[in-house]
C-alpha cells in the first residue's frame, strides 16, 4: 500500500512537472501576439526586442522539444522499423531540426519586431503562431495516426 501510494505521489509530479514545460511553452507565442498590439512596446520596441527573440527561443525550444521526445517515444513504442535500426540518427535529425527552428524562430521574430510604425508585423505574428500550432498539430495528428494502426 505505502509503496503504491508513493508512486502516485511520484506520477504526480511528473504529470505536473510535463503540464507546467507545456504551459511555459504556450505562454510565450501568445505573449508575442498580445505584445505586437500593444502600443507601450511600440514605443520602446528597441528595448523589447531581444528579450521576445530570447522568450521566443526558449518556447520554441520546449514545445518541439516536448513534440520530438513524444513522437521518439511513439516509434519506438510501435517498433517503427526504420526508427529501430536507425535511433541514434533519428535523435540526431530531431535534434538538429528542434535546435534550427528555434533559432529560426528566434530571429524571425526579432527581425519583424525591427519598426515600430510597421506593427502588428505579419513576420513575427506568423512565426508566434507557428511556433505554437506546428508543436501542436504534429502531435495531434501523430496522435490519430498511433491510435488508427
């Protein structure tokens, strides 16, 4: 009984601690939309701008991080053949493509927050967005294509 109860306890906060990664990862591409409607930041966007592409990084980073552990975990739930004979590649891929997004993500959305009289800026609310809805869609739709097979 002691022994179930502890790994409650211990399922617990790893649920909470995977809620608490996804909900970092969420706040800040919607904080990128929020700030470009903003008029205070449009006046002092010089000062805001690296501090977004680093919150835009760091987001980006957690929530492809998140996408690319679950879809690791997916194939080699499935025995995916071609993840089985080749898993130290297909890490490296993932990471190479989680890191590149987000950097990617990271200047586009320092570069469209460059002029103030040009905001809402179509680069940077398009990167926000996709930094948030492509984490997402890949693991809806991972999810459907798991669950059919």
């Amino acid at each position: 009984m002691r022994d179930k109860q502890q790994g409650d306890r211990l399922l617990r906060g790893y649920l909470s601690s995977r809620v608490l990664l996804l909900v970092v990862g969420i706040i800040t591409p919607v904080g990128i939309l929020v700030v470009n409607l903003a008029a205070f930041v449009m006046r002092n966007l010089e000062q805001f701008r690296i501090g977004i592409a680093v919150c835009a990084l760091i987001s980006s980073l957690v929530l492809n991080g998140l996408t690319a552990t679950w879809l690791l975990r997916l194939a080699a739930r499935r025995q995916i053949a071609v993840y089985v004979r080749h898993q130290e590649w297909a890490g490296v891929i993932l990471t190479t493509v989680v890191i590149a997004s987000s950097i990617g993500a990271a200047i586009f959305t320092y570069i469209g927050m460059g002029n103030p009289s040009h905001l809402p800026d179509t680069l940077s609310v398009l990167t926000a967005l996709a930094a948030l809805l492509v984490p997402i869609g890949i693991t809806y739709f991972s999810r459907l294509f798991a669950n059919s097979r």
